[in-house]
C-alpha cells in the first residue's frame, strides 16, 4: 500500500514539473527566446574576439543583415498566404547578375539597372503565381522548378562567369562599362554614418509590417493564408491575394539582389544561392518571436540578425563556410521544432 502511494506521488510530481515546463517555461522561451540566444551570442563572439563589437564589424554585420531581411520578407509574405517561394534565392543572383550586365555590359544609367532586374524579378513572381495559382502545382513544386529555370537562364547568359569591371569579352577586348559611384553607393554608402542598405532595409521592414498589420490588403493576406476555403466563401478574391504575395516575394528578393550587387561590386553567378537557407531560416525563426505564431516581418528581421551575427562570429572565428551550413540546419530545425510543439499543445 506505502509502495502504491509513493508510486502516486512520484507520477503527481512528474505531472506537476511537465505542466510548470508547458504553461510556464515553454510560453516564455517562446516568446523571448531568440532575444536572448542573440544576446547571448553577442556576449560569447565578444568574449572569444575583441574586434567583434568594433564598429566597422558591426556595420558589416547591418549590411548583410539587411540583404537577409530583404529577401526573407519575401519568404515570409508567400508563407502568409500559405505558400512557399523557394526561387528567391535564384531570384536574387539572377537581379545581382542582370543589374551587373546592364552597367559593364550595356554602359546603361543606376536607375535601368535598377528597374530591369525589377522588371524581371516580377516576371518571374508571375511565373511562380501561373503555376501555383492557375495550374495549381503545389508551392513547393512550382517553385522549385522556377528556381532550376532561373539558374539555367542567368548561368547560360554569363557563361557560368561572374560579370565585373574589365572583365574580358568572349568576342576580344574588355567591358565597356563599369559599376558606376551611384549603384556602389546603394550597397557601399553611408548616410550619416548609417549604411545605406541598413536604411533601406528599415524602410522595408516598417513599411511592410504596417501594411500587414494595419491596412485590408495585410488582413486579407492572412484570412487567404488561415483558411483559403473560408476566405474564398467570404468572398475573398483567394487566387489574385496569392498572385500578389508571390509578386511581393519576387520583388524583395530581386531588391535583395541589387544590394548584394552594390555591395561586392560584381555579378556573381549564384550569388543569391546561400541566401536561400538565410532567408528561410529567418522567416521560420520569426514565428516565435514575441509569440506571434504565424510569420511576421519583425520577427524575420529578428531572425535575419540572429542569423547575422551567427555567420559574421563564425567567419571571424575562422569556422569553415561549408561548416556553418551545420549551424544554420541546427537553428533551423530548433525554430521548427518550437513552432510545432506550440501548435500541437
């Protein structure tokens, strides 16, 4: 009889310390748990090298952060609507190498070089909406097919080269062309001691979180993404707010493009292919941010800088590259795994 009650109470205690972790420790984690991971980060990187909290680091660490943010925003609208644009990545090396072309190729101004990868990336966001919404391919699919076709295009039209200044023509001679002050100035610049990608990048995020949050446009983006079938018998026009995420995703990671082209000064082939699992991780990451629960633009932005600051502290710390593929899986499987556990609880 003793034996069955210290059995029962043992089985109480578990219960007791299972159901404090589900309403007390998890809910807090949840929230506030990348805070304090990049805080945490912060603190270890600085420790183990005194040059990381240097301002220049920390200016190079907003650059690349902001590139991340871009491209992720786009991630996290097509995820709103219930999709997933896998192409942004593609999208974006195909921009870094369309706005490089224009200007050490065609000798043309900043701005075409700016609007025709605009132009294209859009194109390629209506690609993606006539397969998923009119052929209705799944998301996935759909765009991962476009995203094998975009890197078929831009590596046959370079040849499988990166573009830049000089660069030798197939046909004898060099470029006519160079990347002008005012294109550099969009990735390199500074106004007043800010980088301008960073202040871009701010716009963007304020802009769009304003957008989603505050304006009928953002509402029915969610009611399309929560329940298409209920927002369709609402009267939702479903197909055209899932056109227009993918045009949204497109967009961002063409304008991710144009910052990386104006940072390195080169059009390199591929370039925004790494960016993918960047970008992906920082909108799966902002699900948790402050609890949300569902993709938010300021908890990508958060997820962009843990991402950031991750990659900058292990570059410095001479990790191999192909290494830190291991530490952005880890994070991403650790943001899905919380999303999960929250779901199913």
């Amino acid at each position: 009889m003793a034996q069955y009650v210290h059995k029962e109470q043992i089985e109480k205690e578990n219960n007791r310390t299972k159901y404090t972790f589900q309403e007390k420790v998890f809910p807090f984690l949840y929230r506030y748990g990348t805070l304090i991971v990049i805080l945490l980060t912060v603190i270890g990187f600085s420790l183990a090298n005194d040059k990381f909290l240097s301002y220049q680091n920390f200016t190079d660490i907003l650059r690349s952060v902001s590139i991340i943010t871009l491209l992720a925003i786009g991630v996290t609208i097509s995820l709103i609507v219930g999709g997933f644009d896998l192409s942004v990545g593609s999208t974006a090396s195909l921009a870094t190498v369309t706005s490089a072309a224009s200007l050490v190729l065609y000798r043309q101004e900043t701005i075409i070089a700016i609007l025709i990868p605009i132009i294209i990336g859009l194109l390629v966001g209506l690609l993606n909406s006539f397969f998923v919404v009119k052929v209705r391919l799944p998301d996935l699919l759909a765009t991962l097919a476009v995203m094998y076709i975009i890197n078929g295009l831009h590596l046959t039209f370079t040849k499988g080269f990166s573009i830049y200044n000089n660069m030798p023509l197939t046909e004898g001679g060099t470029a006519p062309g160079v990347f002008l002050p005012s294109f550099l100035f969009i990735g390199q610049g500074e106004i007043i001691s800010v980088p301008v990608p960073v202040i871009i990048m701010l716009i963007a995020v304020i802009v769009v979180h304003i957008i989603l949050q505050q304006s009928r446009f953002g509402r029915l983006l969610y009611i399309t993404g929560g329940n298409e079938e209920a927002a369709r018998l609402s009267g939702v026009p479903v197909q055209r707010y899932k056109m227009y995420a993918y045009l949204l995703s497109a967009f961002f990671a063409t304008l991710a493009g144009i910052l990386l082209a104006a940072r390195i000064g080169t059009g390199q082939v591929s370039a925004g292919a790494p960016l993918l699992m960047d970008g992906v991780a920082a909108a799966f990451i902002g699900f948790s941010v402050f609890g949300a629960g569902k993709p938010n633009v300021i908890g990508t932005f958060v997820g962009a800088v843990l991402i950031g600051i991750l990659l900058n502290g292990l570059t410095m710390l001479n990790v191999p590259y192909y290494a830190q593929d291991i530490v952005k899986g880890s994070i991403l499987i650790g943001a899905l795994a919380f999303m999960y556990y929250d779901k199913k609880k």
